[in-house]
C-alpha cells in the first residue's frame, strides 16, 4: 500500500514512517498540508494519508476538505494529541469533515496498524 503521512512533528512521523515500513508500505511524508497536497499531486498512486490535524501553514481539518475535492477515492485516517483542548473535539470534526478514520495521540506501532487494517 501506497501511503502519506502528513505531521509537523518529525519524531512521530519518523515513529509512523518505521511502522510502516516495516510492514512492507510505501511511504511519503510530509510536514503540512501544503507538502502534503503537493505530495498527492505528485504520487498519483497513493490509497491512504495519515494526517495531524494540528499543523503551522495549512493545518490538517482543511487539508482533509482538500483531500476529499481532489481526491474522493483516497482513504484518510485523522490523528491528533489535540493541543491544548484535547484531541477528541477535532476527532470528532475531521470525521465530519470526511475522515475514514481517527485515532488519538500517543498512539502504539499496533493500534496505528490495526486502525490501517480497518480502513
């Protein structure tokens, strides 16, 4: 599988990338949705994003509306620490908004790949 992770936070993304990578996935990433929509131009073949949804530049909520006008068919899985407020209002809106699937920051190399597996 083709897949795009999307995080302003290096350290996670290096934690999903490795993931992912170890289960045999193709993975580009990105560290806004402005990267990461160019990335989508780019690889045409890619089936899922994983986006934060807390970014500087173009955050992850309105890289999902993005996403779901250019691309309909690509799967979209929303995390998020949440901030200050706590993830779960934004989980809650980025399912709105067109998100497959959310999952809440921390998050385990298992739980990351079993929400994969549910998509």
């Amino acid at each position: 599988m083709k897949i795009l992770v999307i995080d302003d936070d290096w350290y996670v993304r290096k934690f999903i990338l490795t993931t992912l990578e170890r289960e045999n996935h193709t993975v580009y990433e990105a560290g806004d949705g402005l990267q990461g929509l160019a990335a989508l131009q780019k690889h045409q073949d890619i089936s899922v994003v994983i986006t934060d949804l807390i970014m500087p530049e173009k955050e992850g909520l309105e890289t999902i509306i993005e996403i779901r006008a250019l691309f309909p068919s690509i799967k979209i899985m929303a995390i998020s620490g949440g901030g200050k407020v706590g993830p779960d209002n934004y989980l809650v809106l980025a399912d709105t908004l067109g998100a497959n699937s959310t999952l809440k920051k921390p998050f385990t190399g298992k739980e990351l790949l079993d929400a994969l597996k549910n998509l």
